[in-house]
C-alpha cells in the first residue's frame, strides 16, 4: 500500500481548484477516502483509480506512480 | 470525520455504556438497581436511534450517501475481527464447559462474549477509520 504515490492534489488545483468534495462527488466516493487517497494511506481499486484518471482527463499512469522516487 | 466513523462511535459509546451498567448490575454493583435484559436492548436501541438520527440531521447529504469502497473495507475487515474474538470466545466457553458437568451454558455469559465482539467491532471500525485502511 505504502508504494503508491499520486498527484491528485497538484491535479485538483490545476484544475481549478477543485475541491476533495467536488472530485469525490464526480467519482463517487467520499469525501474522506479522497483524502485517504491523496494522503497516501489508502490504495483506491483499480476501477476508482481509472475513474479519477479520467476526471482529468489523463492516463492513469499520469495520476498515480508505484516505486520509491 | 466521516459519517460512517460518527455511526461506529455510536455503537461503541452506546454498547460500553448500557452493556456495562447491565453487567455491572448483574455484579452485585450499580447499588442494587438492576436493569432487565429487555430493559437494557429497548434503551440501547432508543439511544442508537436518537443519536443516529441526530447526526444525520447535522449531515443529511453524508448520511443518504451510499458506502464506498473504503467503508466497505472498512467493515469487512471489522466484521472478520469481531468473529474471531466470538469464535474463540465460544471456544474457551465450549472447552471449560467440557470439564465442569453438567454442562450448564450461562446467557449471560454468551450474551457478553456476543457484546465484546460487537464493541471491538465498532472500535476497530474506528481505529481503521483513524489509520485510512
């Protein structure tokens, strides 16, 4: 689980601003497991990865990275 | 704090509490006021229902939204938790049973046993919940 880094704070921000609540609305979950994910502590299913991928608008090996850099 | 964590310190708080002052009763304590077994689940689930109605008040949108995938994770592995401890538990009950005849099963005790495994659950919902999964 600890392998798993993302960019989905830089993301939201790009895109303007989005919020924890607007983006775990658009991929439904809550808004306290995209914080979980974004911090790092949990490790979304494949299928919630690929749909936050697709919220904006990328790859998923865009959004998260496994590996220690 | 998510919706779902609010509901699990619910079912702590409320089981330790009412569960706790039934056994404590049934001990001797609480200076002699005793608390039926049917006395104390209409009050546990009185106070569930209360509390579980006013937090949902405060968050109407948290408490219509289904589980997600983390709740549910979540749940499972209390749930598996709590059945080891009631398994084992039971065991224990079964085993020294064995060797004390008759065997005479005590509600009570069982009734704690399923009480211990239901206040772990809610606790280790909680500490989950605390940890992210």
């Amino acid at each position: 689980m600890g392998g798993i880094r993302n960019e989905i704070r830089r993301l939201r921000f790009e895109h303007g601003e989005m919020t924890q609540q607007q983006l775990a609305e658009k991929i439904g979950l809550t808004r306290q497991t995209v914080n979980a994910i974004e911090q790092g502590k949990y490790s979304p299913s494949l299928e919630a990865a690929f749909r936050i991928a697709e919220v904006f608008a990328l790859p998923l090996e865009s959004v998260f990275h496994h590996g220690k850099d | 704090m998510s919706f779902r964590e609010k509901t699990a310190w619910i079912s702590l708080l409320s089981m330790a509490g009412i569960y706790g002052f039934y056994f404590w009763s049934l001990s001797g304590g609480a200076g002699g006021v005793r608390l039926g077994l049917l006395d104390t689940i209409i009050l546990l689930v009185a106070v569930q229902v209360v509390l579980n109605i006013a937090i949902a008040a405060f968050a109407p949108k948290d408490a219509k939204a289904p589980r997600d995938e983390r709740d549910k994770l979540i749940e499972g592995k209390s749930a598996r938790f709590a059945y080891a401890v009631l398994a084992a538990c039971v065991a224990l009950a079964v085993f020294f049973g064995a060797f004390t005849p008759p065997v005479v099963f005590n509600l009570n005790a069982f009734l704690f046993f399923l009480v211990m495994a239901e206040v772990l659950r809610a606790l280790s919902q909680i500490v989950l919940y605390r940890r992210s999964a």
